[in-house]
C-alpha cells in the first residue's frame, strides 16, 4: 500500500486502501450516516500525492486560442463571485471494476475498486461559466483543459458546452467546509454527472481552444476500448463521460446478519437522470419486490432506499438493481472494456444470516 498518498487519516473501518489508486468508502461505514457522504468517509483518488497548497499564493490562469483576455483569479476573488452550492455525486469511472473479474471476465487493470469509489457531497462554488465569461470566449471556442496543481499536472478535457452548463463548478466548498486537502483545496471542478476524472482537483490553469483538446486522460486512458467501440483518432476508444446506473447496499462483503426481521439499505444512483424505481432480491435472483426509495432523490446525486428482509439462517446472496428516469435498468453482465470503465451489472452481494 502506498503511503501518504492522502492527508486526512484512513481509519480502515471507515476507508479501504486500493493499491496505486487510493481509497474507498466502506459502504457499510455509510449506514445511518444521512443523504451526504461525510468528507472523512469521501473515497480518494490521485495520481500522486495530495499537494498542500496555499490559498494566498494560489492562482488560478485562464487562458488559450480562445480566450480574449487571458487572466489570473485569486481564491479571494472567486469567493466574492456569486456562489452556487450543489449536491452532486463524484463517481471514478472504475468504480465496480473488481466485478468484472467475479462475472469470470479478462481483469482489466487499473485500481481495484469495490463499489466505493463514490460520494455525494454538497458544493459550493462559481459556475466555470462565470469565469469563463470574465475572461471572453471567441465564438469559434470549442473545447476546454482542466489542470490540476499535482506533481503530474493531471488534466483533462471537456467540450465547451459541457464547461457551460449552468452546473458545471469551480468548487471551494464541500459539506459547508472548505475542501479538504485530498478533495482538491483550493479550487476543484465538479461535471455532474460524468465520470469523475473530469472534476479536477487543485485546478491552476484552464485552456480554452478553438480545436480538440487531447491528452493521455483522453486518448489512452478513461477510453471505452473493446467489442462494440471504435478508436476515435487521436483516441484508442470513445472518451467516457456519463456515469450509468448502479447501486450497493451498505454491508460489508460476506456481512453476518441476525435471523429475523432486519432492514436492509442501500443507495442508487445513475449520473443521467433520478432513480425511478430500485428493486431486491433475496433468493439468488429468483425473486425480486420493490426497495422503499426515502428522499431525497436529487438528481446527478443518489437515493437511499431500504428493505424489510425476514432473514432466514444460512447462506444467502441478495441483488439490488436500480432503474433511473431515462429507463436506463441495471443489466445482468456490464458491457466489457479493457480498462474495465462503468461496470453497473447487478452485483451478488453474499450475506450470512446466524
Ligand atoms: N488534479 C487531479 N484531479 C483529479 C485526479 C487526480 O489524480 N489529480 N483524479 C481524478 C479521478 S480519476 C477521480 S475518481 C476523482 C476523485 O475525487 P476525490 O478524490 O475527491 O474522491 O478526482 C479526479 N480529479
Ligand atoms: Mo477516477
């Protein structure tokens, strides 16, 4: 396990270490705990090490072929920029991707995360559009390049008009705090409901230009590769953007539950629309009753949903599976890709009842 790859401390009742990548929620760490993820429980994901930066010092350039006045913002200044708070979810876009090896798959590599590699967080912050309009867009802008500040300049691109929806942030807060070191101090992006990968943290320059932007975070990597998808020059596959729709109960792998009348919970969610309808299964998939879906429901965010269970002894294997707004179901096999991307099938979630 890499060390010091975070700041804030990775209790393992609360976080689970995933080599190279960083750290998962433990979804039954996420019982009882309300709507939002709270920021100690929020799952980490960085290249390199979290970078401590100054607020005082720090800058924040715009610039590029399409920008008419290219400038440096100061956080001070952004902070008196009519703010915005919104509940989103950040979701990395292998999340899941150890399920693929359990449908008894090809591994594809890359961080091995279960389920937890998702939080819902409220986010303050000025929309990339106000900033945007302060520095002037020429009418041929077409596409934009988030920068972090992290040893790597980890960045990745969005198309302008994904960067101008009135939802798309520069986020400075998060859960009514300042954001934490690990979650992109001081200023990060937040794109509902695409893959996580283009909320960059510890932004320090954004480029704006009158072409396709690209980089390995576009070409090689966050890629849908395999059956079904075609290189789209310069990229190996079609760049991933929406997350899909997925769900998990918060209990831990192989959880031990008293026999008897018991609630089960969990949460879905889908990156496109509301979750409509979430139903369970407690028999290996033989049957399936409707989950009791609690508020609130937001939409880019998640839905708590619970299950009353009489739980017979023995060995059992529930199901979850979600269906959003837009009709989207979870599938019984998600669609293979060999960076194993937006795994959402139904996962058999083993349970011992005593
Ligand atoms: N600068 C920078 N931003 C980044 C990353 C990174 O390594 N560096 N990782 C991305 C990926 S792949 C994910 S899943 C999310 C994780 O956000 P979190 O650590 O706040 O949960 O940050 C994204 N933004
Ligand atoms: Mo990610």
């Amino acid at each position: 396990m890499m060390d010091k790859l975070a700041v804030k401390p990775t209790p393992a009742e609360a976080l689970i270490g995933v080599d190279g990548a960083g750290y998962e929620t433990r979804w039954e760490a996420m019982k009882g705990k309300g709507y939002l993820t709270p920021n100690e429980l929020f799952f980490v994901r960085n290249r390199t090490a979290t970078p401590r930066i100054d607020a005082e010092s720090w800058r924040l350039r715009v610039e590029g072929p399409a920008v008419r006045a290219p400038r440096e913002f100061r956080y001070a200044e952004l902070l008196e920029m009519p703010a915005v708070t919104l509940v989103r979810a950040v979701e990395c876009a292998g999340n899941g991707r150890r399920f693929f090896a359990a449908e008894g798959r090809p591994i594809p590599g890359g961080a091995q995360w279960g389920l937890g590699a998702i939080g819902v967080a409220e986010w303050t912050g000025v929309p990339l559009r106000a900033v945007l309009a302060q520095v002037g867009l020429k009418p041929t802008v077409q596409d934009v390049m988030l920068e972090g500040l992290d040893e790597e300049r980890f960045g990745r691109q969005l198309p302008i008009a994904k960067a101008l929806e009135n939802d798309t942030l520069l986020a400075y807060r998060m859960n009514g705090e300042p954001l934490p070191p690990d979650h992109g101090f001081p200023v990060r992006a937040i794109v509902s409901g695409w893959a996580a990968v283009v909320s960059v943290k510890w932004l320090g320059r954004i480029i704006v230009a009158e072409e396709p932007l690209y980089n390995k975070y576009n070409t090689e990597e966050y890629v849908m590769i395999g059956p079904g998808f075609s290189p789209e020059p310069p990229a190996l596959g079609s760049p991933v953007k929406w997350m899909n729709v997925n769900s998990a109960f918060e209990l831990t792998w192989d959880a031990r539950l008293p026999a008897g009348p018991i609630t089960l919970t969990g949460r879905s969610w889908s990156g496109l629309s509301r979750i409509a309808r979430v139903e369970v299964s407690t028999d290996d998939a033989a049957t399936w009753q409707l989950a009791r879906l609690l508020e609130p429901d937001h939409p880019h965010a998640w839905c708590c949903w619970e299950f009353a269970w009489t739980a017979p002894p023995g060995r059992h294997v529930l199901r979850a599976r979600a269906t959003d707004e837009m009709g989207n179901t979870q599938p019984d096999s998600a669609l293979f890709n060999e960076k194993g991307y937006l795994y959402n099938a139904v996962v058999p979630h083993p349970v011992v009842v005593e």
